[in-house]
C-alpha cells in the first residue's frame, strides 16, 4: 500500500505582538530600576534620544514656546503613529503623516513632554543636601565577593602543597552558595582519580576556613563544626547532635531528656541554643545580602488626606535631539538619512509615550489602592480590606492583566512601612458582623493568639478556630492549619515548652 503526500489547510487563532507593544509590556512589568537599565539600554541604541537635565525656565519662555510649538502643531492629527492603550493592550497604527506634519507633531510632542517633566521635577527637586546624602549611599555600595571566591582567597593563603592545592580548588569548586559540598570523597575520588583519603584530609583544611561551618555534607555535620570551632565538643549541644539528631530534629525533647539522664528543660533548652547556630553558612557572604528595594510609590498623609507621588528621580528625562530634529528638515539630507532619522524619532517618541503611560498607570492603580485601604494606611494591617485586581481595573479603566503587570515587583512606602504593592491584594473572610476581612489580617490575629499562648499548654488548631470564632471570624481548622503553616508556626505538640 502506498502513502502519497496531500496538503491539507487549517485555520487557527494566534495572538501576535509587535514589538513596539512587547516594548511598553516590558516597561509597564519592569521595576524602576531595571527600568532605568532599559531607558539608559536605549539612549545607547537610538542616536536621536537624549536625556534632558530639565533645565529652570521662567513661565514667559515656556509660554513662548508653547505657543510656538502649538502654533506649528496641527491639533487635528493624533500624537503618535502607534497608540498604546492598556485598557485593550492592542496596538492602533494610523497611517502615515506627510513629511512637514509629522516633523511639527515631534516638535510639539518634544515640548509637551518637556513642560511634563519640568513640573514633575518642580515638585519633587532635592535639596543638594538630600542630593549629597543620596550620591553617598550610591558611592558608598560596594561589589561583593562570592564565598567561592573568599575560599579560593584562603585557598592561595592555607600552608599547602601544589598538589592539595589543586585538590582544594577541585573542593571548592563542589562547594554551592549555602556553604555545603554537594559530592562525597569517594564521589570526587571516582572523577579525579585521587584517593579519597587525601581528598578528606583537604577537605578537613576546607572545614577550617571561615564562615564557620563551611565545606559540611549535611546540616548536622555543618552544625556540630561550627561547635567545634569554638572547642566545645564536649558541650550537651554537641552530643545532642551528634547522637540524637533525629529526635532534635522532631522536637522529642522528652526523649532526649530520658536518654542522657537530664530534664526535659535542659534538652530543650540546648535545642534552643543549637537554633540559635547558621544552618546556611555561605549565606553570610552572599550578594543577595546587599539586594535592597527602591519604593515605586510614595504615599504621605496631608492633613486628613494621603497623597500619592511616584518615585521618577531614577528614570531619565529622555527628549528628542534637536541635531536630528535640524537635519530632518534639511533639505539637501538624503532620503535614506532622512528615512533612518524618521525610523528613530518615532521609535523615541512610542518610548517616551510608553514610560508616561506607565507612570499613569501605576499612578492611578496607586491611587485606588489608597482609596480602597485607608484604614491600613491609618491603623494598620489588622485593618487591611479585601481586594481583588479586577475591582481596582475596573476603576482605572484598565484590563486586570495590566494591573498585575503593573504591581509586579513594585514597592509602595506607606505610613505603616515599605509593602509589594501585591500585598494589597488579597482575599477575604466573612465575619459575624457581615463584614469582610482580609486573610491577611486574620493571619495577623491568628499570629497574636499563638504569641499570647500558654507556652506550656500551646493552643491546638482546634482551640484557634474556637478563639477566632470569639472573635467574630468563622473558619475551618484546616485553613487555620494552612494559615499557620504560611506563617512558619509549629504545630502545638512541637511549640510545647517543658
């Protein structure tokens, strides 16, 4: 039998989207940093954009030319050739302007876009003491090593021979960024073809380096080295990890208490004091120590009011370059020359929407947000309200997709301290009363139940259930154990204190 070939048609629905769109995407998701990355990304790439320093005008020039640009404009004609509108997230492209009117159009747009930013930067402009303090935090930052590359420091200074060396850059190289060697002697022996003994005896080297507890195989072995780094292998601690590990482990201190002849208050308190150790050694020279957050949104009260400002002293203010401007209206300019500086004008003119477009956005989303929880900006997170994304986009006119593109990432500087602006976002609960409380403030309540407890008659799940229904707040056992498991909290058979 047989096969031929056929050709068949099918139809199918496939959302495509221009770059331009996948642009303004980028920069509505990106926080303000890497945004800044992105903006200074494209001041290098595009010729004709350049940052503006918004120099002081008096209101007579800025009059002057703004009549100018509006007299040059043809109000009749849209801004911009593609429109973003985040309501539908769909690109409208206009047709082509005639050369003069399209020239004109970036004038103006140069001179709105200058008038914007000179009132922004009006509004917040730094004393040059709050510009010194900042430049000095910047500064002050400083690139930190790996541990790798603290060990391999170590490495080159330790008392050994070429061989082990070698063996010990090999160790090193095994070792991840919380501290642990991820592959046994007889692992490393079968790859290298060096004896595992010499390889343990490096490693011993290794163990001795700092942090404390570096180059362990597992948590115990991490543990009991960092004892031994301050000599006491025979401390209660030592032998409780060294002989009872899994019993520390499940929190049987009665157990532990039987077998080495002590009170239960003695082993627990020696696990106390174990916790107290760093299970994640490398952890203390990890760059992530350094990460910090830049708030996008500022929120201040003003009188019985709170205000709302977003945070643009990192973004570059990006105007189109008067050089390219001239040499577009020149007429002995080539076509090409002219075609390639009208390519790039309009490609600085959708940035320059697009970032106006996303601090509108995070502006108004902001906004509501504020409206919709005033008594957490006043009182707190036990008084935070529920809140989903579609009821915030409803109200700013966008769609929910742009809402959480929107808030990822982002910070917001509150009066009651720095939140992810997806905090605010949060189911709720029905209470007795009819109202509605957010999980969040009911975790905070649940979170004070168990900080109130008896610690030697801890409450069980059952028991909060029972408390939170005092209080007016209906919920199951098993979302009260979900609850608690979010918040880290032990369930009572293993919080009990003796």
């Amino acid at each position: 039998m047989s096969q031929g070939l056929h050709l068949s048609q099918r139809m199918s629905q496939q959302m495509v989207l221009s770059p331009q769109l996948q642009q303004s995407l980028a920069l509505l998701q990106a926080p303000v940093l890497e945004l800044k990355a992105l903006v200074e990304q494209e001041l290098q790439q595009n010729p004709v954009l350049e940052e503006s320093t918004i120099p002081d005008e008096t209101n007579e020039e800025r009059e002057v030319r703004g009549e100018d640009a509006a007299a040059q404009a043809d109000p009749a004609e849209p801004p911009a050739d593609v429109q973003f509108d985040p309501a539908t997230e769909k690109p409208s492209e206009s047709t082509a302007d005639p050369f003069d009117q399209e020239l004109q159009q970036i004038l103006q747009l140069d001179q709105e876009w200058r008038d914007h930013f000179s009132a922004g930067s009006a509004q917040s402009r730094q004393s040059p003491e709050d510009e010194e303090r900042r430049q000095f935090m910047f500064d002050s930052m400083v690139a930190q090593t790996s541990l790798q590359e603290e060990l391999l420091e170590q490495v080159r200074m330790a008392d050994l021979s070429p061989a082990d060396a070698q063996i010990a850059e090999m160790i090193v190289g095994n070792i991840d960024d919380r501290g642990y060697l991820q592959s046994g002697s007889n692992e490393l022996s079968f790859a290298t073809g060096v004896p595992a003994e010499q390889i343990e005896s490096v490693l011993k080297v290794i163990q001795a380096f700092n942090p404390p507890g570096v180059g362990a195989r597992d948590i115990r072995e991490c543990l009991m080295l960092q004892l031994e780094r301050v000599d006491r292998q025979d401390s209660l601690e030592y032998r409780i990890l060294r002989d009872h590990f899994d019993a520390l482990g499940r929190r049987r201190f009665p157990e532990i208490a039987r077998q080495l002849g002590i009170s239960p208050g003695e082993a627990q308190k020696a696990g106390e004091h174990i916790a107290q150790l760093n299970p994640r050694p490398g952890r203390i020279t990890s760059p992530d120590d350094n990460s910090f957050v830049v708030p996008e949104v500022t929120v201040t009260k003003n009188g019985e009011d709170f205000v709302v400002s977003t945070n643009s002293d990192y973004i570059p203010h990006l105007r189109i370059s008067n050089t390219y401007k001239d040499l577009l209206s020149q007429s002995e300019t080539s076509s090409e020359v002219r075609e390639y500086i009208r390519e790039k004008i309009r490609a600085g003119k959708f940035l320059i929407k697009s970032i106006h477009q996303r601090q509108d956005t995070i502006t108004r989303i902001a906004q509501e947000i504020v409206k919709r929880q005033r008594e957490f900006m006043e009182n707190g997170v036990a008084h935070l309200k529920p809140m989903t994304m579609v009821q915030v986009a409803e109200v700013v006119g966008v769609h929910e997709t742009t809402v959480s593109r929107a808030v990822s990432g982002k910070y917001i500087l509150t009066p009651q301290g720095v939140f992810e602006m997806k905090y605010f976002f949060t189911s709720g609960l029905q209470t007795s009363s009819g109202e509605t409380m957010s999980n969040t403030s009911v975790k905070t309540i649940l979170n004070d139940l168990i900080s109130a407890e008896d610690k030697g008659k801890p409450l069980s799940d059952e028991e909060l259930v029972e408390q939170l229904l005092g209080r007016g707040i209906r919920i199951a056992r098993r979302t009260v154990a979900k609850y608690r498991a979010e918040l880290n909290v032990l369930p009572s058979h293993l919080r009990k204190s003796y």
